[in-house]
C-alpha cells in the first residue's frame, strides 16, 4: 500500500538519480532500474551510471551495462519472457552522444544492442525525441507498457 518503505538500494547503485523502473510481468521478482533523471531540468540533472537488475525482487542488484547513457528514461520488459527488455537512454544531454536511443536485450541484460539510433545531436532529446521513442514502443511493441513475445 505504501505504508512503509524499506531502502533497497543503498550498497548497490553507485548514482542516486533513478530515471526508470520497471518490474517484470512473467516474473515479478526481476526487476531492471535504469539510472539518471529522465526529466531535463534548467538547474540542475544528474547522469547515471547504466542498468541494474534485481532477481530476488530488490534483495540485491548487479550493474548489467549502459553504462555510458547517462539517462535512462524508459524500461519495457517483454511481458512473457524477462530476459528480453528494451531500454530507453538519452545519451548525453549537452553534447553530442552515440550511446542515445532504444537498446534492446534478449539474455537479460548480459548483452545490449541498439535497435533505434537517430543521431548523436543533442537536439533530438527535444519533443521529437519523446515522439520517436513512443512511436518506436508503440510500433514493436503493441503499447508502451508491455508487448507480446517477440
């Protein structure tokens, strides 16, 4: 309910800006977090450091890759299989940055390929860019919130 809360990350992540979260359907004790604000703020936005994954439902994390997105502002895991997961990462938000666009895995995390790569402008973390990721998810996926086995 909320109630109460109980920290999970703390001995784990190595940045404290979470920018997506995501709990796997088919397995709700997998879960991925993707780190660095997602919401571009004028003050003030920290970077993170990639993609963590939970497989006993938070107890404890391991970094699995991206390191170099800095922002990750999506999460969708196949909702039949948890091993396949697609991530959403911004890249760098001032400079140019090839670690941008949608990264897909289908071994849980081990390895990641980029699926959708726009260009490394900074321009495109614009409104376009917010339009491209949803039409991408909406496209391959069904919806944003989980797609069939594919």
């Amino acid at each position: 309910m909320g109630i109460s809360w109980r920290n999970v990350s703390d001995g784990y992540f190595k940045t404290g800006s979470v920018g997506a979260v995501a709990v796997a359907e088919s397995d709700p004790n997998v879960v991925y977090v993707g780190m660095g604000e997602h919401a571009v703020r004028g003050v003030m936005t920290h970077p993170g450091d990639g993609v963590y994954k939970s497989t006993d439902a938070g107890k404890t994390w391991r970094m699995i890759g991206l390191e170099l997105t800095q922002h990750i502002s999506r999460i969708v895991i196949n909702s039949k299989d948890a091993n396949v997961v697609f991530v959403a990462a911004q890249g760098a938000l001032y400079s140019h940055s090839q670690q941008r666009g949608v990264y897909k895995s289908i071994d849980g995390g081990a390895n990641w390929k980029n699926v959708l790569f726009v260009d490394d402008k900074p321009a495109q973390l614009s409104y376009q860019w917010t339009r491209i990721i949803h039409e991408y998810f909406m496209r391959r996926c069904g919806n944003t919130a989980g797609f069939p086995g594919r």
